[in-house]
C-alpha cells in the first residue's frame, strides 16, 4: 500500500507547479514529483493533476508516495555532483562543500544527486561504518542548504566524530538571513523540536520535542531583513528553520515555515537563504583542532547583494 500524505498548501506554494511543490513540500525530486502526477499519484482538492497544473494556498494536496518496502533496497550508485567541491582530504576525513539540492546520501524517496554517491564517482573511499547507503556519514545537512559537511574515510575517525557530535564539541557555525530584526540582536534560543503534529514534512517547538538549542548573533541589519551568524549546540532536523520562524523571523526564502513569498520573489531566492560556513572539530587522526570555511554560493550572494539596496 502506498503511503498517502495529505496537506493544505502553504501560502507560499501559492501558484507555484505542481511537480515543484510536491518537491519541496514532501522532500522528493521534481522528476520523482512529475512521475507521481503522471501516475495519478497527485491530487488537488479531490482531482488528480498534471505535474505543469498550479496550486493555490489552502487547496488540500493528497500525495501517494510509494513506500520503502515496495522500492529496491537503498544503495550507493557513484553519480557525479556538479558543483560539489573537496575543501580538506586525507586518511581519515574529506570535507566537502555541498551545493543546494543534494541530499546527504540515498533515501527513500530520493532519485536525486548526494554527497556519498559524489564521492563515490569521484574515487573516493569512505568509512563502511553506518547503514549501507550512508556509510561514513557523521552529520547531515538539509537538501535545501548548502555548505560545509565532514565525511569519515576510517573506522576510527567515524567512532571519533560520531561521539564529538553526539558530545557537542563540534562548532557548527550558520549564517542565515531572516526576516525582520531579532530582539535581541545577540541571543540563544532554547526550545525543544519535535515532528509537527499536521504535517509530516515540517518540525515545530513543542513541549514533546527534543532539547535544541541555537546561540545568535546579527551580523548586518537591513531595511527587511538581518543577517546572521549562528552556532548550533544541537543539531535537530531544521532546527535553525523552526527556531527562527518560531521568534517570526523566517530564514527568507523559506515557505515552508511562513516566508513571505513577495520578498524571496525581490532576492530571487528559490530556496531558504541558509549556509553552513564554518564547521571545527579535533581532528580524529591527529588530535589537533580543525577549521574548514565555505564562502556564500552564487544565489544567496545575489540575494545578499539586493537586500542592502532595498
């Protein structure tokens, strides 16, 4: 049986394609979202609907998405990712910098580029530690943020790493531009996060959730937005996304929790405006402590650029 996930959209999918919010609302790829609604798999206020038909905000979207047990077992195909550069390699780790649009590694549901499968076309060999389809794979980053992310090489840097993050003495440094101007400017916010009770695909603060913790400071402000420099003490799915949508300040260009579409549409943003800069830790190998750094990618650069003349 398919596994059928029904929601209202969002405001900001508001005319937006069927295929690409089907994407982004549910975590797939825009040629996966097309096939289900050349299937009959997509289903607009009770009407299946072509991939090109538009959705309109507070339409009820009926998605079947095919179940893990009813596709092949998750493997690592070596498939190229343009656009993903190696910052650091040795013995133990590779840090790469992921662009926007690649996944961590395989999962159900995915049929997009990932950083493992990436290494793996480009030669590169990487702890069998960890599920098959994510070996090596100490931390993760969201599909739609970019930057830096370490990948373990040997079993011991693996062990090593996996207990630095589970301890917190990784520093995971963000920036991020938000809507608005936090009060206060330099701050922490400490609010558990858990699964959003109506819809799948989200995360909220919620007295159920687990401890996150998210430490702040405003770089730049400007006339509607500010940016941030952000370090994370734990590191839920979204975490940074919840947070600052919780204080009604949404990381710009991200609809899924309340960015004004009007303003990504001035910036040109088609994805949250959110990067991982700056990634420490001690060196697993040689014990001695690392920093890596990622420049902004072209677009949230643009967006930055636009932002200060508005």
């Amino acid at each position: 049986m398919p596994d059928v996930r029904t929601v209202l959209v969002p405001d900001g999918l508001e005319g937006e394609r069927v295929d690409a919010g089907v994407a982004r609302l549910f975590g797939v790829s825009r040629t996966k979202a097309a096939d289900l609604a050349a299937d009959g798999a997509v289903v607009l206020d009770g009407k299946a609907v072509a991939k090109s038909e538009r959705l309109s905000a507070g339409s009820m979207l009926e998605v079947s998405l095919p179940r893990a047990e009813e596709g092949p077992s998750l493997r690592v195909v070596a498939q190229p990712v343009p656009g993903m550069s190696i910052i650091h390699d040795d013995d133990d780790i590779v840090v790469v910098d992921k662009p926007v649009g690649v996944a961590a590694h395989p999962s159900v549901g995915w049929s997009g580029p990932d950083v493992v499968s990436g290494l793996a076309a480009a030669g590169y060999r990487i702890s069998t530690s960890g599920a098959p389809e994510r070996q090596g794979i100490v931390s993760r980053l969201d599909v739609g943020t970019s930057g830096l992310m370490v990948v373990a090489k040997s079993e011991n840097a693996y062990s090593r790493l996996k207990q630095a993050f589970r301890s917190r003495t990784v520093d995971k440094t963000y920036h991020a531009l938000v809507q608005g101007l936090p009060d206060p400017v330099v701050g922490t916010v400490d609010a558990p996060i858990g699964r959003h009770p109506g819809h799948d695909y989200k995360f909220a603060v919620m007295k159920s959730g687990k401890p996150s913790v998210t430490h702040y400071e405003v770089l730049e402000a400007f006339r509607y937005a500010s940016l941030l420099d952000i370090h994370l003490e734990t590191g839920r799915t979204h975490q940074i996304r919840v947070h600052f949508a919780a204080l009604h300040h949404p990381c710009c260009g991200d609809p899924t929790y309340g960015a004004d579409p009007k303003l990504a549409a001035r910036l040109k943003l088609d994805r949250q405006w959110l990067h991982a800069v700056g990634l420490g830790f001690e060196h697993p190998g040689t014990g001695e402590y690392v920093r890596f750094e990622s420049p902004y990618p072209e677009d949230l650069q643009r967006a930055l650029d636009i932002i200060a003349t508005l």
